[in-house]
C-alpha cells in the first residue's frame, strides 16, 4: 500500500509546480506507470481522491498510461513486450535480455482548470 505514499509525494510535487508558476487550480494530473513497477495503477486510483483532499488539488482528476516492459534479446536483439511473452524472447526463445522499458514512475503532465470569464 505504497501507492498512497507515492499520491502524497506527487500532491506535494504538483502544489510546488502550481506555486512556482501561480496555478489556481488543476484539472488533471497524469502519470506514466511502468508495466515492472511495483506501483498498482489500480490503487492509485482509488486512493487519489484521499490524497488530493484539503490540498489545492481537491477536484483534480488522475490519468495513468501504462508504460509497456520492453526488453531487448541479448541473442538476437529484438526489441519484446517482457509481460506479454512471459520472459522469454518470442524471436529465438532466450530468457537472455536486458530491460529497456517498464519501471517507471513519473509525472507527465499537468493540466490547468481553465478560468471562466463571469
């Protein structure tokens, strides 16, 4: 349940962005999660309303893109989904590779509420 952490970190790194740069209000918060990380996308999810409540992000949606586990055959060199080929190359059958891709956490981007004119 390390995910609730991770939301608490990434509220504190949004609010710093939103002070620096004299952000009201955000819309949408999204970040990229590889397939290999020990982050649950699922959790994330669910625990984001309780981590973005009494901040500045109160109201803010979270977007996640997963990031696919890429690994690359040490035999052959294709480039293959680690996950779906279930660690073994799907070229020349090698469980010889290196990761290229997948455990990842970042923030991507950020969204700002638009301001309506009254």
């Amino acid at each position: 349940m390390h995910e609730l952490t991770v939301l608490v970190e990434l509220v504190d790194m949004v609010e710093k962005a939103m002070k620096e740069n004299k952000i009201d209000s955000i819309d949408t918060v999204v970040v990229q999660i590889g397939q290999l990380s020990s982050i649950v996308p699922r959790y994330m999810k669910e625990y984001y309303p309780n981590a973005i409540d009494g901040s500045k992000l109160e109201g803010s949606k979270l977007k996640i893109e997963m990031i696919p586990a890429n690994g690359l055959c040490h035999q052959c060199n294709k480039v293959f989904n680690i996950v779906k080929n279930k660690g073994k190359c799907p070229l020349c059958n090698t469980d010889k590779w290196e990761i290229l891709s997948g455990q990842e956490f970042m923030l991507k981007e950020i969204y700002i509420k638009e301001s309506h004119p009254k």
